[in-house]
C-alpha cells in the first residue's frame, strides 16, 4: 500500500515577532516526526500558528487552538481560511473615517504617552473600529492579524510589557536602525503585512478549524496532539502580559472593561486559565494532567532544557500515561529577548 503526502509549497507563512515562535526551527520540528503515520492534528496552543501553518501544507486536517483572542484570530486567516484574501480597495476602505460610523476614542484616551504617539492613537481608534465593521469573519481576522504585526513592529522589544513610548522619541544619538523601524507609518507596516498574509492563503482541501478555547475542553479525536505549552523558566512566560494591547484591539467594544487602570502600562485583567501556565506550584499537575488527557493520541510537546519541570520527570509523566519512555530530540536553539543559548526539546510519544 503506498501513501500519497500531497504537499503545497508554494505559500509562504508570513514574518512574525512574538516571543516563542517555531518559525526558524519549523523544519526540524517535522524532521523529527515525518514518520509517524497521521492524518489530523490539534495544535493545542496554536501561538502564531507556524505548526499548523507547516502541517496544512503537508496536507494534514488542521484543528488550532489558542485561548488568546489574538491568536485565535491568526488561526482563522491562515488555518481555518482557504481563499478569502483583502483587496486593495477594502485595505483602503480600512483607513478613512467614515461619516456613519459613531467612532470612539479608547486608545487615544486610555494609552496617552504609553506605546504609541498621539497621533498613532487616533489612526489605531479609527482603523480598529473600520474593520469591526467588516462583516466577513476571514477579511476581520486577516486584518487584524496585519494590523497587530504592526503594532509589534513599531515597539521597542516588540511587546507591550512596560510604558516606554520615551525609548522611540528621545533625542539621542543612536548606533542601530530601530529607531527607522519604530518611525515607520502605520499605513506602511499595514499595507506591507497585508500583502504578506494575502500571499500566505491557501486550501490544502481538507476541512481546517481553529477556535479559542482552554485546552482542557479540547476534543480529542485527532492522529496527533502537539502541545506548546507555556515555558516556566524562571518566572515563567505569561502572554496576556506581553500581547495584551493586540487583545484589546481583537476585544475593542468591550476592552475598557478589562484594562488594570492602576497599572502604568493599562495592562489586562488576568484570564486565570491563562495566569495559571505561569505559577511555578502550579506547572507540575498542569503538565501532568495535559499529558493524562491526551494519552489516547500521539503525543509531539515542545519544550525547552532549562524548563521546568526536568526533561526526566516531564519523562516520566509520559511514561505514567503512555506507558513507556518518549523519544527526545533536542536542538541548540537562543530564544527572542535571551541571552543565552539553550536546547529546544521535543518529545515524541506515539
């Protein structure tokens, strides 16, 4: 019996910034698992969605997940979404002011000398609002997915962590070129990421599906889970924190009602399904109970040498549910905003 892999290797997953991204070790991923036989696969913290992106155009059915409404968002452009692309007069209709539309002003008012300049704001205010009125779910999410990569492009550290609007407009004498980056209209960044996610669509015939849900209400009917939890290494990793104003922009109408107004940098409310991934006491059964869960599925998991739990006892979960050891596979790999070279670490249970 001999199968057919059809393979689509003509789109192109668009550039990214976020912390955590598979994107340059993507192909060693599926060097380690381009034996193992399966059809479907959940990508269970799909994050910017590169898993799921290489798995579609190795034609497998696609289910992705991120409990992040941003992400979620990333999942319906370029997953779930087969052929709707945005034209260049809908791109256009994006950034005028529309005289029937009743506009509010929540960045402009709410995240004054915070991230972005006046008038930033303004243009943010309007362009949001626009494609909330775009009534295509697919068009919605590729704008919003260009129009985050944008903001994160214009940030220092590409994250939205600390108040730091000074970094960009102090006066000094600088020996790099971000600031060039940093200055870089909005139109600019937005017209440019459009295109990206335009070219990056395409159907591989099966029937994707991305949603935003807890990963412990996930179905389990999939060939194959790949699981990239959050990394506890240190203090751990808590994305709300970093990518929160990308949730207000997908959660506009209702965004006021989750800001922390008593932080400086007007961060968002935690999610405790969220905040949970980054207790260190809590790491242990999180993992533990994630592994139990999928133990009918082929198992990939993502991690990192210096995480925590150790290599060995995350082993030993799988060896407890699976019933025998992982095959580890291990790569040199230096992380976004790290100094220091460590090991992305993969396990394989089938």
């Amino acid at each position: 019996m001999f199968i057919v892999t059809m393979e689509f290797t003509c789109a192109k997953f668009p550039s990214t910034r976020f912390i955590g991204s598979k994107l340059k070790i993507i192909n060693w991923i599926w060097s380690c698992i381009q034996d193992i036989d399966f059809e479907s696969a959940m990508d269970a913290f799909g994050g910017t969605g590169i898993f799921s992106y290489m798995a579609k155009k190795k034609g497998k059915e696609i289910y992705f997940n991120d409990i992040l409404k941003f992400n979620y968002n990333l999942g319906l452009a370029l997953i779930e979404n087969s052929k709707i692309k945005i034209s260049d007069n809908e791109l256009k209709d994006c950034l005028i002011t529309h005289k029937n539309l009743q506009y509010k002003n929540i960045i402009k008012e709410t995240f004054s000398d915070i991230y972005f300049t006046n008038q930033e704001n303004a243009w943010l205010d309007i362009v949001i609002q626009n494609i909330n009125s775009v009534s295509n779910k697919y068009k919605k999410a590729l704008l919003f997915s260009a129009l985050g990569q944008a903001c994160l492009r214009k940030r220092p550290f590409n994250l939205f962590h600390r108040k730091n609007l000074y970094l960009r407009l102090n006066d000094v004498k600088r020996t790099f070129h971000n600031k060039t980056c940093w200055d870089t209209s909005f139109d600019v960044y937005l017209k440019h990421f459009i295109e990206e996610y335009n070219e990056a669509i395409f159907s591989n015939g099966k029937n994707n599906k991305a949603t935003s849900l807890d990963v412990f209400e996930l179905p389990d009917n999939f060939d194959l889970v790949y699981l990239d939890p959050p990394y506890m290494s240190g203090k751990g990793v808590n994305y709300l924190d970093m990518y929160h104003f990308l949730e207000g922009i997908v959660d506009y109408d209702d965004w006021s009602n989750k800001i922390e107004f008593s932080k400086k940098n007007r961060s968002m409310k935690q999610v405790k399904q969220i905040k949970v991934w980054s207790k260190k006491n809590e790491i242990n059964g999180l993992l533990d109970k994630l592994i139990k869960k999928f133990s009918g599925n082929k198992i990939v998991m993502s991690y990192r040498s210096d995480g925590y739990p150790s290599i060995r006892k995350i082993s030993e979960m799988f060896r407890e549910h699976k019933g025998k050891n992982p095959l580890i596979y291990s790569i040199p790999y230096k992380y976004v905003l790290s100094e220091k070279t460590v090991s992305e670490i993969l396990f394989v249970a089938e």
